[in-house]
C-alpha cells in the first residue's frame, strides 16, 4: 500500500515498524508476529500501525520485499569480488551467497518465498522479487551464452539447487554424515558446466 506521509512526533513510523517487525520475525518467528507486538516494540498504541499498514500482510509485504533488496546486494557483491571475474567464478560466488543469506537471514528468506494473496499485490516485493530472478538469469545467460535460447530453463535449474541446498540446511535435514560446506562447494563447483550441458539449443 501507499506508504503515508503523515509525521509522528518520534520519528518516521514507518520506518520504525518495519525496523522492529524485521526484529520480532528473526526473533520469534512468523507464528507469532503481531501487529500489535509490532506496535509495542515500536513504543507506539496498537492502533499507530494501521495509519501506515493495513494489516499484517501489508507490514510482511514490505519486510520481504526488503529482504529481497539486501538479498541482491549481497549476491552482487559476492559475484564482483569472485576470483578471475568469468561468468562461471560470479555464478558459482552467487550460489555460495545464495545460501549464505539463507542460513543468516532463515526467517526473512522463508518469508520471502511464502505464498500469500496479499505478496502478489505489493508492488515493492513484485519489483524486488523481479530484480532477484533478473539477476539469475543474466548470470546464467553469462555463463551459457548468448546462442542458447533456453536460459530461463536453466536458470530455474540453477534457483531449484540453490534453494533446495538452502531449505535442506535451514530445515536440518542433510543426513548427518554431509557435510553442509562441501555440500555446498560440491554442487556449485560443477553447476556452470552442467547448465551448458543440459539441453543445449
């Protein structure tokens, strides 16, 4: 929704609420995010929040949509400080960040990816989600060329491992015996000649 401008005689609501909602969802989870929880976090009657959120969705929305800002900063300044800086070093540096913000940022990266009505109508997290993919796929067309006509294929190929490496670590549940950092290196290291293999168009 429309953030609004109207001013608090402690400073920018907005920002406060989104500063402390980002808190008490790494903090306590989403099972027990508020807006009233919010609202006390802020220092503010559990009413203030509605003059800027409309419901807790709308306070989400804007939490995620900032994750997935942070999110493509991060894998960015990983890509541009890889090694020898060829597609393949900046895909496999992305996928190691990937992962790393998932473990760092459980909570905001499990709400990031959570389907809900109200996602798909905050105009911030579609734009921001957008970025995140836009920034995939142009890796991965980097790294198989600009011939192939499959890129986004292979950069959903690319999204399923990364995330499915991430949610398996988050959630605990690699067999004892794997190692999570060699987990990690093991599939990303051979990922750039494997999407140039699959399918080649």
């Amino acid at each position: 929704m429309p953030r609004k401008t109207k001013p608090y005689h402690h400073g920018d609501l907005y920002e406060t609420l989104v500063n402390a909602g980002t808190a008490l969802l790494k903090d306590e989870g989403l099972q027990h995010f508020t807006l009233r929880e919010c609202a006390r976090r802020a220092g503010v009657s559990h009413a203030a929040p509605k003059n800027h959120f409309a419901s807790v969705e709308d306070l989400l929305c804007e939490i995620a949509a900032r994750g997935f800002d942070q999110f493509v900063r991060e894998l960015d300044a990983m890509a541009n400080a890889a090694g020898s800086q060829t597609p393949d070093d900046r895909l496999i540096a992305m996928g190691r960040a990937y992962v790393a913000f998932a473990r760092a940022n459980s909570a905001i990266y499990l709400l990031m990816f959570r389907h809900s009505q109200a996602f798909a109508k905050s105009d911030h997290l579609q734009t921001a989600a957008q970025a995140a993919w836009m920034q995939l796929e142009t890796a991965v067309r980097a790294v198989i060329g600009p011939q192939r006509t499959d890129a986004v294929v292979r950069a959903s190929h690319v999204w399923a491992l990364v995330h499915g490496i991430a949610s398996l670590i988050i959630d605990g549940r690699l067999p004892p015996s794997a190692d999570p950092a060699m987990v990690i290196e093991q599939s990303l290291s051979t990922l750039p000649a494997a999407i140039r293999g699959l399918g080649a168009t």
